[in-house]
C-alpha cells in the first residue's frame, strides 16, 4: 500500500445495519490503496479487526441501550419521544467524543461523517483541518420532489410542503444533536457553537455520498451535484459456514421464509413471538425464526419440526437460500433482501423504517406494512401470503437483477476521486478493488 496515502477515517454509530455498510465502503478503499480505520463502538471491534481495518474506540454503544432500555421499542415511531430519548443518550456519550475523534483523526488525510456521527467528525476536521465529506444511508438532502422520509415515512407530500417539512427535519434534527454538538464537543475542540437553529441551513450543498441504490429510491431531479447516489455497500461473509442443523433445516423441504427483526428489541417479546408463530403457521411456510438483539424469543433448533430457530445467520449466505423475508425494515435488512431477489414483508420498530417499508412497495417487491403495535396473526399470515405469490416474486427477483448490477463502493470511491478527496491510488489496485 504506498505510503503517501494518509489514513481515511470513517466515523458511524447505530446497529448493525448502519455499520456493516461502512465497514463495507472501508474494505473497498483499503483494497483501493487508502488505509482505513472505522471509528465505532466496541461492540463492532471484532467486525473491523476481522474485514482487515483499523479500529478506534467511540462512546456509542446501542446495543447495550437497548437491551438495557427495551421501552424504547415500544416509543420508536413516536418521532417527539425518540428526539427527546437520544438528545439524553448522545450527550451522554459526547463527554468522550472530542478526545476520541481527536485520537482517531491523528495523521488522517480524509474523515467520513455518517448519520448521526456526521456533527462530531465535522467537528473534528475543522479542528485538525482535515477534508470531510459525509455519508448516509438514508435520503436527507432537501427536495421538493421527495418528502422527508422520518417525518412521513415515505408518504407523499405536495412539492409545496416538501422544502418546509425538511426545515422542520432540520431544527429537529439539531434539538436532539445540540447538548452533544454544542455544549460539549465543539467547546472541548476549541470551536464556536453554532446558531440556534444549527449548521444545516447556511451550508446546503456539503458534499454527501449515499449508500442505497437509484433502483430502490429514484434521484430527486433537483438534487445538487454534491449528492450522489452510489449503490449500496454490502460486506459480505464469504467464509461463513452454517452450523449443521440450519443447513439440514434448508435441505429438508421447500425454501422456508425468514422472520428476524435484526438490532430490534421488545418488552414483549415472547407475546411478539407468539403472534409471529400463529401467523407463520396459518400461511402454511416452513420458516427460519433469527432472535438477533432479542426482537424474538427462542432456543436454537426446529420446532414442530417447519420452524427452526438461530441466534443469525449473514443475510448474503441465507437470504438466497429463502423464499421470502420477514423483518423490521432497517436500511441493511431491506438491502440484503433486495439484493437477493426476494419478497419482504416489513414490520417497522422506528425511524427509517417505514419510509423502507413503502419504497418496496412501490416496485412491488413487498405488501403494505404491518403494524406491530396493532399486529395479529391472521394480518401477518395475509402479507406473508401476499409476498409468497408469483406476482410479487417476480417484481423483487427484477429489482434484484438491477441491485446486483451496481458496485457501490467502487462508485463512491469515484466521486471521492472527482470531487477531490482522494489523491490518485495505484490504476491495477482500484481496478480490483472495482472487481470485487
């Protein structure tokens, strides 16, 4: 890896579904020729180490506030009782942030800001005046042709209402972040606080690359060049093997359809459950049941001999192998479906979720979303029904043939490259890692 390239530093926090991607992006840069560190909680330390990337410790961990505030499941698509949630939690964990920002920026020569984390490592670059560029996996830059998906969740809007309900995303966005951004890390960088309405409105046009495909959100015609659509970033587990009972479930009948609700949690888990078994049993499928952080409540094996249950298994090895997939909607969950080529019956907990939920239901790769607050067995069995017919298999097996055929971490590190940020690497090494 030649010497000259200063390390690029990729800042992002939240579940799996929102790291997974940028561990993703960071293995196609380091294969590119630029060295990368992930700056992330601890609980994905052994996610970097093992993709081959340099990790830096950030106070952030949402599994652990999760399992330990499981309420939060039951609030989450309730936007005002989620601002005031996180506004607690991120300032929290802002007390650490300036020193580790700091500590993971020495040396670099480009630092990426995703989602929540976009504030902090812009801080951090104005401090060490370092490039910075940021990064989502979600649709954010103000259009009048698209509304704001957090605050409608992918309903329709008139072009009128579009530009004012993103000011309305904006300040809220900036009540939740101002006691982490504003009262703790930029004093602690030596930087001025922003205004009272936050740093989104003076700076509209900053430089964002987004982690989804064109296929599953269209690019807004009034959106400005420094937004680009790049395909999504898929990590995959090339080397992973299923233990022996979930392969011998797989071979033992028709493709089952798969039910997990990824880093979600419940209070009511086992009643979740319960539902979730009725309604698998009513539809008539054999099903794979993936626990994950505890959205689901089981014990690894087969019940009833058509239900076999597992703590997970990587989507890019087992959703190929299902029919259909059950789940809570998360941007890396709805991505691993699409990209597979199959149906997905979304049942959202909070945030981006239902936006996902609608999109999908638009190409006609998923039904209407469930509710899980009001969900019953005979109205999930309905949809898995609904997902399993040929009409929908065949629109998500098309939207899947067109996912497939991007590279989307090879199209980011091109407009890294045309916009500036990154020096020119070696033309065989970005060859291969456009290969891959």
């Amino acid at each position: 890896m030649p010497e000259s390239h200063a390390p690029i530093a990729i800042f992002t926090i939240g579940t799996q579904g929102d790291i997974r991607p940028c561990v993703a992006l960071g293995v196609g840069l380091q294969r590119a020729g630029y060295p990368v560190r992930i700056v992330t909680s601890d609980n994905f330390e052994s996610m970097v180490r093992a993709a081959g990337l340099a990790f830096f410790p950030l106070t952030a961990n949402f599994q652990t506030l999760l399992d330990s505030h499981r309420e939060i499941a039951d609030q989450g698509l309730d936007m005002s009782a989620m601002a005031r949630i996180s506004r607690h939690f991120y300032a929290e964990w802002a007390t650490h942030w300036a020193s580790e920002g700091m500590a993971a920026a020495q040396g670099a020569g480009l630092l990426i800001g995703v989602a929540n984390s976009t504030l902090l490592a812009k801080a951090v670059a104005q401090a060490q005046g370092i490039p910075f560029v940021g990064a989502q996996l979600q649709p954010l830059t103000p259009s009048r042709q698209m509304s704001p998906l957090v605050l409608v969740g992918g309903r329709k809007l008139p072009p009128a209402l579009n530009m004012a309900a993103y000011n309305v995303l904006r300040l809220l966005v900036w009540y939740v972040m101002k006691p982490a951004i504003n009262d703790i890390v930029r004093p602690q960088l030596g930087l001025p606080g922003y205004p009272w309405y936050g740093p989104y409105f003076k700076n509209r046009h900053h430089r964002v690359l987004y982690g989804f495909s064109r296929h599953v959100v269209p690019r807004p015609g009034d959106w400005p060049e420094t937004a680009q659509i790049t395909g999504y970033w898929f990590l995959d587990q090339a080397d992973w093997q299923p233990p022996d009972p979930l392969r011998a479930f797989l071979d033992a009948g028709p493709k089952p359809i798969y039910v997990g609700f990824g880093s979600m949690v419940s209070t009511h888990a086992e009643q979740f459950t319960k539902t979730v078994l009725e309604a698998v049993r009513r539809s008539g499928q054999r099903a794979v049941l993936a626990t994950g952080w505890g959205g689901l409540a089981g014990e690894e094996g087969t019940q009833d001999g058509s239900i076999f249950f597992t703590r997970g298994a990587p989507h890019d090895w087992l959703f190929p192998r299902v029919a259909a997939a059950v789940h809570h909607g998360g941007a890396g969950t709805t991505a691993a479906a699409v990209r597979a080529g199959i149906p997905s019956v979304i049942v959202p907990f909070f945030g981006d979720q239902p936006f996902w939920g609608r999109c999908l239901q638009r190409e006609g790769a998923a039904p209407p979303i469930v509710d899980r607050r009001s969900m019953r067995a005979e109205t999930l069995a309905a949809a898995i029904d609904a997902a399993t017919k040929q009409p929908m298999r065949r629109a998500a097996a098309s939207l899947g043939v067109n996912v497939r055929a991007e590279n989307g971490v090879a199209e980011a590190i091109v407009c890294l490259r045309n916009w500036g940020l990154l020096k020119p690497a070696h033309d065989e090494e970005f060859a291969l890692a456009v290969a891959r």
